[in-house]
C-alpha cells in the first residue's frame, strides 16, 4: 500500500547492536532512527562515508542521542555531504504542522486531513 500510494518501498531493519546496524544502513538513501531512549543506534564512523545516504535523521533527543555525529537541534543542516536532522529539529516543524492542521479542523467540522493534504501544508511552511 505505501509503495501504490506513496511510490517508496521502505524497508524496516532490526540489528542486534551498532556494527550490525550500520551494516544494514550500505547501500541506503535515508536513513529514519528512532530508538529507545538511552539507546546509541548508529556510530557516525557508520554513515559518515556512505555515499548513497542523502539524508539520515534521529527522533532520539534524550542523551545519548541515537546517531552520532547528529546533534539534536539539527534542522536539516549538511555534514558529510549529508542532509541530518535532529530530534529538536524535527519536532520544532512538527509541533508547528500539529497546531496548523488542529487549526483547519477548527474552520470546518466536517473535514478529515490525510497524508497528501497534512504533506501539501507542511510544504507551505518551510
């Protein structure tokens, strides 16, 4: 179904520990962290020199951060070639996007937002 409706083929990726997981990240375009807290999901020595990875971002905000080499207010800032996000990052855009949608809601009762339309709003606000 995502791959009819949104043209992409995620693959989600379980690994026991770090060298596992920075295996699984070769050959990968994005790379989406969200871990438990505490939880040091990748080394930067994992993706800093992976050629393929265009944008990598960690949801993880509590100390350690899920990825190193990402701090946790970055907000689409470049290292190693590399697009990176942070969890503060993230959320700052998403909280922004939350109270917007809540908004329209409160303009018309009978509305539903899907993924197309909470995407076309949150393109607005970049």
């Amino acid at each position: 179904m995502i791959q009819a409706r949104f043209g992409v083929s995620p693959i989600p990726l379980a690994a026991a520990d770090n060298d596992a997981r920075g295996a699984t990240i070769r050959g990968a375009d994005i790379v989406f962290a969200a871990g438990g807290i505490g939880v040091k999901l990748l080394e930067e020595r994992h993706w800093r020199d992976e050629r393929t990875i265009e944008l990598i971002a960690d949801c993880n905000a509590q100390p350690p951060l899920g990825v190193g080499g990402i701090d946790a207010t970055d907000k689409g800032n470049t290292r190693h070639q590399k697009l990176v996000f942070g969890a503060l990052g993230i959320g700052g855009l998403k909280l922004k996007l939350h109270r917007a949608c809540v908004a329209q809601l409160f303009q018309c009762s009978d509305q539903v937002l899907d993924a197309e339309e909470i995407y076309a709003l949150a393109k607005t606000m970049t």
